[in-house]
C-alpha cells in the first residue's frame, strides 16, 4: 500500500502543545471535520495512526468492539512509551486495566466494580458527596475572595470523592492527595517529589505499599467498600493477583480524579466566559441538569482514546488495514456541527445533548453517574451562593494529549 498523504492540520492531534491552545485546536479540527474526516497522522515519536473527527464514526467504531479493539494500543503515546508498557507487560510487571482489555475479559473484569458506580449506590453515596462539595465551597470562603480555583479547590474534591468510595479512612486523604500528584502530577514541577528516577520509583513503591496493606487488610476484615470489593473478588474462584488488583486500584484512582476536576474548573470557566449564561442558572435552578451535560461536552476532558482494526476495512470509505489504529477525537466529535447546532456556542439549556465525552459501548465510562453528581452536588452548592465571579488573571490549559484541562483558574469572587 502507498503511504497516505498527511494533511498538515491533522498534526495538531499528536502535539500535546496544541491542546492548550484551543483556538489552535479547534480551527484545525473544524477543518479536518469538513475537508478530511479520516486523516493519516504521522507525526514522531508517535506511531501513525488514522485520526477520526467526526462524531457518527467515532460512535460507529466503538459500538464494534469485534472489529476494533483497544489492545495493543489503547491511546496515545510515544513509540517509546508504547514499547516500554509492551516490555513490562511481557515480563509481567506492566499495569494492565479495564482499559487495556477486550472481551470476554474485560466483560469479567468490569463487572467486579461495576455495581458500585450504579444508581443505588451513587444516592447512598449522595449525602457524603454533598458534605464534600459543602466542605469545598466552604474553602473558597476561608481562601478570602481570591484563589486558583484549580489548585485550591478543583483537584481535591474529586479525589475525596474517590477515596470515600474505595472506603479509606480521611484521615488518610492529604497523604494520597500528595501522593496521587506526586505521581500522575506530569510537567508540574511544584508536585515532583524529586527529579531523579530513584525519586519517583520511591514514590511509586509508596504507592504500592499503601495499597498492597489496603488490599490485605480488607482480606482479613472485609468492609462495606470499593476496595473489599476489589480485594475479595473471585475469578473462577481465584483472588486477582497483586498486579491485577493495583491495576484497578489506579485506574479508579486516576480515572475518577483529573477527568471531574478539569471538568468542574472548565465549567466554571464557562460560567464566567459566558456572564449571561450563569445568570440564567441562577434564575433557573431547574438547568443544572443540561448545564452539567453541556459542562461535560464543553470540557470534554478526556481528548482521546484509540481502537485497533482487526481486520482490513474502511472509514468513510477509506481503506484501514488491519493492524493500524484510530484515534477517537473526543473533542472534535463534541463540536460536530452535523449533530449540535451552534457547537461552539455555550447553552446551559442544550437539549438533546448526545456528547461523546464519556465514549461509547462495551467501555463507556463506568464512573459517568458519580462523574454527574459530583459535578452536580458542587454547583448545586456554588451557583446559589455566587454573588458575582470574575478572572483574577490568565487561566492556563495543560499540555497533555490524554486527560486534562485548565491548569490555572485565577479567580476573584463573593460568595454568601
Ligand atoms: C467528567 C468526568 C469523566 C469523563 C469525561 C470520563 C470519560 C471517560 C471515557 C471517554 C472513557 C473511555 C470510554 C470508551 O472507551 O468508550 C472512560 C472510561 C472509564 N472511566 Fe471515566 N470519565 C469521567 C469520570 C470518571 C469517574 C468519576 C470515574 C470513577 C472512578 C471513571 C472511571 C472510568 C473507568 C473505570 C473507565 C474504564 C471503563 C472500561 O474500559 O470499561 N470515570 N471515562
């Protein structure tokens, strides 16, 4: 097969500069969605791949878990990066999680803490997360009427969120607080424990053995949490292995964590961008619902995840082989004028709003109903109590391909 010219727009997908600057990444997507909907990107040290950027194939290729599959390349990263998890994995120290499989696997894999994200336990969960949010708004008071919404606020309520779920005890939350930035904090230099590897191999042996006593210590004295659960499952009437069982760990802790707090800080972001649209939430308590949805699809914090074809196929009647991969753009899917009218308008009353934020099919994110009501519970708290808001300087986004948002949200408020 000859190699499929690369149109220049589309290198912006494999730049993780380009996604704090949104202007940059949008005027690129909006004409990959118009001119070049499958588009080969080529752009090292990532691996080529075929970007998809409209909203109808990225539903159609989820929906076909046969066909396209998440291994051996679940999302972006560098060549190098990809060979390493491959390395680990076949040596078997590499983290493998629900992301990582495919059925009948991951069908197993997930249904073990599935039941904790369902309705029933997320309103027996409600009242503790509503204490949190409380607890958050609170601190915008005590910071004074001035404060980086994202350091001092957004991060932490969602991580409290996720360790009241997995049941560890509070006074546990500021040790994992530091220890979940220290590890997954990326470029920022403030969260490092330190620059050398031996330094961040320390932090993950901490993170290791913080675990490795949780899972044992819920093997001996089951309890009513996400953690027994996890410790205590059985498959074909084996325990997970300690790999398998920190695999989940992580992939709750992170997923549940920069995802809702990059949604809240853009959220709120919006609100202050669009002064007439918080008024009306104000006026309108009864948005919040569609607010929340539209705060989901303006954010949209996770930008990507890829799928491998199984077999030789098309996409909008280009030919894949089997073998490549396609990077799902969330993003541009979330503003694909063929399905939201007016895509770049913020519209707390949007309804319909068929947002791929939270993917699609077999792996739709299993944390979407807490993901609502965190968000839900925190400006229930914030919106009704806001008596004006503005910026107190530039908001920053991260430069990241995978998850993320603003890094700073400078704000200036007051609030009852
Ligand atoms: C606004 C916040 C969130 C967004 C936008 C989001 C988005 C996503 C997306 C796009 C996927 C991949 C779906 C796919 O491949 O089709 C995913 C998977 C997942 N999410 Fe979320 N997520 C959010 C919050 C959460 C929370 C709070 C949790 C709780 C722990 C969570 C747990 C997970 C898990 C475990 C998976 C893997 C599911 C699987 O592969 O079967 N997420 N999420």
């Amino acid at each position: 097969m000859s190699t499929p010219t690369m149109d220049d727009a589309a290198k912006v997908l494999a730049d993780p500069t380009a996604y704090a600057d949104d202007a940059r990444l949008h005027a690129a997507l909006t004409h990959l969605r118009a001119n070049n909907p499958v588009a080969w990107v080529d752009n090292p040290p990532y691996r080529p791949f075929w970007a998809v950027t409209k909203h109808a194939d990225i539903m159609a290729i989820e929906r076909d878990n046969t066909l396209w599959i998440n291994e051996p390349r679940p999302l972006l990263a560098t060549a190098d990066a990809d060979d390493m998890a491959q390395e680990m994995l076949q040596a078997g120290g590499g983290l493998r999680t629900l992301i990582h499989m495919d059925d009948p696997q991951h069908r197993v894999i997930r249904a073990i803490g599935a039941d904790w994200f369902r309705p029933k336990a997320m309103r027996d969960l409600k009242i503790r997360v509503d204490e949190l949010a409380k607890i958050h708004v609170d601190k915008m008071v005590a910071a004074g009427g001035e404060c980086d919404f994202v350091h001092e606020v957004a991060v932490h309520f969602p991580l409290y969120v996720i360790l009241s779920l997995l049941g560890l005890p509070e006074s546990d939350f500021p040790r994992m607080l530091k220890l979940t930035q220290e590890l997954f904090g990326g470029d920022e230099e403030e969260y490092k424990r330190g620059t050398t590897l031996e330094d961040q191999n320390a932090v993950l042996l901490d993170f290791f053995g913080y675990f490795t006593s949780l899972t044992a210590s819920r093997r001996e004295h089951p309890t009513e949490d996400l953690a027994s659960a996890i410790a205590n499952a059985r498959i074909d009437g084996q325990p997970l292995s300690d790999l398998e069982t920190m695999s989940y760990y992580v992939i709750i802790a992170t997923a549940g964590h920069d995802t809702t707090s990059a949604t809240i800080a853009g959220g709120l972001r919006a609100l202050i961008d669009n002064p007439g649209e918080l008024q009306r939430l104000q006026q309108n308590p009864q948005l919040l619902g569609t607010a929340i949805e539209e705060m989901i699809r303006w954010v949209t914090p996770v930008k990507e995840f890829m799928r491998t074809a199984t077999a030789d196929t098309t996409v909008r009647d280009v030919p894949i082989a089997e073998g490549e991969s396609v990077y799902l753009a969330y993003v541009s899917g979330n503003r694909d004028e063929e399905v939201f009218d007016d895509p770049f308008r913020f519209d707390i009353g949007r309804d319909p709003n068929k947002h791929v934020a939270f993917g699609y099919g077999v792996h739709f994110c299993l944390g979407a109903a807490l993901a609502r009501m965190e968000i839900n519970s925190f400006f229930s708290e914030l919106v009704p109590r806001l008596e004006s808001i503005e910026l107190a300087g530039e908001p920053e986004l991260a430069s990241t391909t995978f998850v993320g948002g603003l890094k700073h949200l400078p704000i200036r408020y007051s609030l009852r």
